[in-house]
C-alpha cells in the first residue's frame, strides 16, 4: 500500500512542477518580447541619452568650478610669493651669465650682447 502512495505522489509533485515550470518560462518570455518590441527600445534609449547628456552637463560644470578654483588659487598663490633673489651678475635687463656674454632680449629671445 505504501509504494503506490509515493508513486502516486510524485507523478502529481512532476506534473505539479512541469505546469508551474512552464508557466513561469511563458510568463518570463512574455515580459521579454514586451520590453524588446520598438517602442520601448525607443523610449529606453531616450532616456539613456537623456540621463548621459545631464551628466555630461554636470561633469562639465563640476570641471569648470573646479578650474576656476584651481585658478584662484594658483593667483593667490602667485601673489603672495615672494620675488626671486637680485642675481648680482644681473644687469637689470634679464638674465645674464657671469661672463656677461649673453642676456635676455625685450621680447624674451636670446640674443649676443654688445
């Protein structure tokens, strides 16, 4: 009496299974074709470019404050500097060497001195 219990138990838990199995792969391929059709492939892009052009906005942004704070800083640092040490070979026109050969010109280019 016991051994056609149990067979009669496990056919129904299989057959239970199986129609619950196949429930759920129809239920899962259902929602995939909805979310795959065109429309929402369109609106799922839609907002993806959405959402990369307000970061991007933002990242420029952030990139901007932080120049220019960066900037102000680097200004304040400048400004505070001390200025260098009087070179005591230096003729006041720019650098020159302690032979007194070469200096700076006005625009910055090396030229012979006379």
């Amino acid at each position: 009496m016991r051994r056609p219990w149990w067979v009669g138990a496990g056919v129904l838990l299989g057959v239970g299974g199986t129609l619950w199995a196949e429930q759920r792969v129809k239920k899962g391929v259902a929602q995939i074709t909805e979310r795959l059709t065109a429309e929402n492939l369109a609106n799922e892009a839609r907002r993806s470019v959405t959402r990369f052009g307000a970061r991007a906005r933002s990242a420029v942004e952030v990139g901007r404050e932080e120049r220019s704070r960066r900037e102000r800083e680097l200004w304040d640092d400048l400004g505070r500097r001390p200025s260098p040490p009087e070179v005591p070979w230096s003729n006041g026109q720019g650098a020159a060497g302690p032979d007194n050969t070469r200096t700076w010109g006005a625009q910055g280019g090396r030229r012979a001195h006379q």
